[in-house]
C-alpha cells in the first residue's frame, strides 16, 4: 500500500518523532517527508508504504488519527492512488 500522510497542527516539541515512531511501531515506511513550520502552523506531509498483509488501510487510518487527536494535532490519510487522481483534476 502506497500513501499520503498529512500532519497539521500548532508547532509542538516532538511532532516529527511522534509521528514517526508511530510509523516505525506499524512498520510503515517513509519514502519522503517534507515539512515547515508559518507563524506557530505546523505542516507536514509525507509519502509512505508498507505490506497490506501486515496492516490494512482502515488499521492504519484508525491507528494514525488516534495519535492526531492524542497529540491535538489532525493527521490525515489517504491511499495514493486516490491522491494522484485528485491532483490531475
């Protein structure tokens, strides 16, 4: 499964490593991270994949938006093929 990952959120110690931990826990790896931080704003998105034998889509989305609501941060999901279609509208 290949995936898009956002994280939006105010600036806090430790977002990159909650996030990433969290994906090293589900054993989902981060192919490119691309983050920056406007006026206390966090952002980042990140591309990821990982083996839909081991964990599905609905596990992950479920697991990655609990650590959101956890860390008062919105971390959202979505496969990339869907992602890619979106972008050539």
């Amino acid at each position: 499964m290949k995936a898009i990952i956002t994280v939006v959120g105010q600036d806090q110690v430790g977002i990159v490593a909650k996030v990433a931990n969290e994906l090293a826990r589900l054993n989902i790896n981060i192919v490119d991270i691309s983050q920056t931080l406007m006026d206390h704003n966090f952002t980042m998105m990140l591309s990821a994949e990982w083996d839909d034998d081991q964990l599905n889509f609905a596990s992950a989305k479920d697991k990655l938006e609990a650590l959101g609501e956890a860390s008062q941060l919105t971390i959202r999901i979505q496969r990339q093929a869907v992602f890619d279609a979106i972008q050539k509208l």
